[in-house]
C-alpha cells in the first residue's frame, strides 16, 4: 500500500498552473486557485500561472513554453477537458505529449466515479510527458481540482511517496535526448 516515508527529506518542485477558458478572468478562477494553493501549501514552489482561452493551438504553444523552460518541472492545466465542441485542452495535451501516463486519467476516473458515479465518464483528464516536464489536464471544477492534487499529483509529486512516485524518475524523462 502507499505511505509517505518520513526517514526521507521532501524535494520541492516548480509547478505552472494554466486555466483554460473563454470566459474566466484570474480574479475570478476558482479552479486555478485551488491548485495554486495546494501547490503551494504542499511545499512546492508556483512556477507561473496563466489562463489561456480554449484555443487548440495556444494552449499547445503554452505546454511547450513551458516545457522549455528551465523554471518548470511540471504543468497542471484546469478546463476545457470535456466533450463540446470548445473543450480541446485534451487534444492541445497529446500534441506535445512525447508519452502518454495512460493510468493518470483511468485513476481520476476512479475517484471521480466514488464521488459522483456515472457521471465522471465526461471527464477526459489527461497526463503525459513532454521535453523532461510532466503535464497534467484535469477538469475545470473546483472539486476536481481538489480530487486530482488531493488524491494523485500531491502523492506522485512527492519524492517520499512509496513504492514509488514521478519525482524519483524526473531526473530519466528526457535520457533520450542526452548525447552518449
């Protein structure tokens, strides 16, 4: 079963945070501000934060300024992952994803369906990993923000969660691009 091993020191990490809308302003994103302070009250350090409209193209272009930045170790996006016409945070994802973490959506679907049933198969929450970055899509609500830092990204993004957790393999994401 998972713990937290407390014989081994916490390794914060750099986390944007970017909200897709067409209609939020920062004042007024909930969603955003859940993670924003979750991020924060776990240890790690906000790395920017940002909210883009539902546009394929500039919320691609976004995941990859982030993925070449040196200051970002991980991106959690917020919206646009359901099933209008207008959602396409899911599919910006897997434009700059170089590999898919098929399991993160299968567990969100998990928990989403203990807490509101058939209704979690609406979701398309998302990871992957571009350029050494981990990239994260989670629903728009506020509840599943929480759901998806409460019950996953603040265990996997801890280096003392066991068996095993993504900060421990951070350093191995991009092996394939260094020379030999």
């Amino acid at each position: 079963m998972s713990r937290i091993d407390e014989t081994l020191d916490f390794i914060p990490v750099r986390i944007a945070v970017l909200t897709v809308s067409d209609t939020r302003e920062l004042s007024e994103d909930r969603s955003g501000d859940v993670l924003a302070g979750r991020i924060e009250a776990a240890g790690h350090t906000l790395a920017d934060r940002k909210i883009i409209r539902d546009e394929r193209h500039e919320i691609a272009d976004q995941l990859r300024a982030w993925c070449a930045d040196p200051k970002v170790d991980i991106v959690i996006s917020t919206g646009g992952t359901g099933l209008t016409g207008r959602d396409v945070t899911v599919e910006a994802h897997r434009d700059v994803y170089e590999k898919e973490i098929d399991a993160f959506g299968t567990v969100f679907t998990m928990i989403s369906f203990k807490k509101i049933g058939t209704s979690a198969i609406q979701s398309r929450a998302c990871g992957g990993v571009a350029g050494g970055t981990y990239l994260f899509a989670l629903p728009g609500s506020p509840g599943a923000c929480k759901d998806g830092w409460d019950e996953i990204l603040s265990l996997q993004l801890d280096y003392r969660h066991r068996p095993c957790n993504f900060i421990e393999i951070m350093p191995r994401l991009d092996e394939h691009l260094r020379r030999k």
